[in-house]
C-alpha cells in the first residue's frame, strides 16, 4: 500500500553519500525552485515504493518521532556491516522477529533519522 516516502534531511550532498554508501545504489539529486529531492532508484518491474531524500526548511529529520521507514535487504547484517562506517549509528542489530517473518534492525542516519531494516528469513 506505500507508493512513496520522503527522508527529511539537513545536508543533502552528506545523506546522498551515505545511502549511496550502504545500499550501494546511485542517487540524482533534483532543485525544484530551493525544494531539493535525492531520488532513490526504482527496480524495474516492481510494486515495491520508492522515495527520496528532502532538504527543505519544513522538513525535519528525527531520531524518535514520526513514521519508521524499513528499507528491504537480502540480509540486514550486509548494510548494518557498513553503517557505521559511513557515518551511522546502530541502535538495534540484526534481531529476528520470527522464523517465518525475518529480520529487522534500526539505525540512525547522518541526518538523524531513524530507519530501519528488513530480510526474510
């Protein structure tokens, strides 16, 4: 049911350069008159949603509030082996949810927003 999200951020070149980092995608940043927008890359021939990165003055990154965004992963300890290192914070691990739902993990990236990740099992 999601077709879209937004990640709310203070320092487009930085975020662009983490997300860019971890899930090893490319990002093409747009200036919509002062509104910029860090598109994430569509897979081809998904249903999955996409989004972008945000740098504008009403949005604002948070570490607690708001929607909590889960990003899918082949397996969430690949990125998580590249967060820190890229200028993130974990702040819950590879933990499983079930033997039949998978995995998920939290992290905070360079902007300050929480973000998660998810794996099936």
């Amino acid at each position: 049911m999601i077709s879209w999200f937004e990640i709310p951020v203070a320092d487009m070149d930085r975020a662009q350069k983490f997300y860019e980092t971890v899930f090893k995608v490319s990002m093409k940043v747009q200036d919509f008159g002062g509104l910029l927008y860090g598109w994430f890359p569509p897979k081809p021939a998904s249903e999955s949603a996409t989004g972008a990165l945000v740098k504008q003055e009403s949005y604002i990154p948070s570490t607690t509030d708001g929607v909590l965004v889960y990003f899918a992963s082949g397996d969430v300890a690949n990125e998580l082996a590249i967060i820190e290192e890229a200028g993130g914070t974990i702040v819950q691990g590879k933990t499983q949810i079930s033997p039949d739902t998978g995995y998920m993990a939290i992290f905070i990236d360079t902007e300050g927003n929480r973000i998660a990740l998810f794996s099936r099992p």
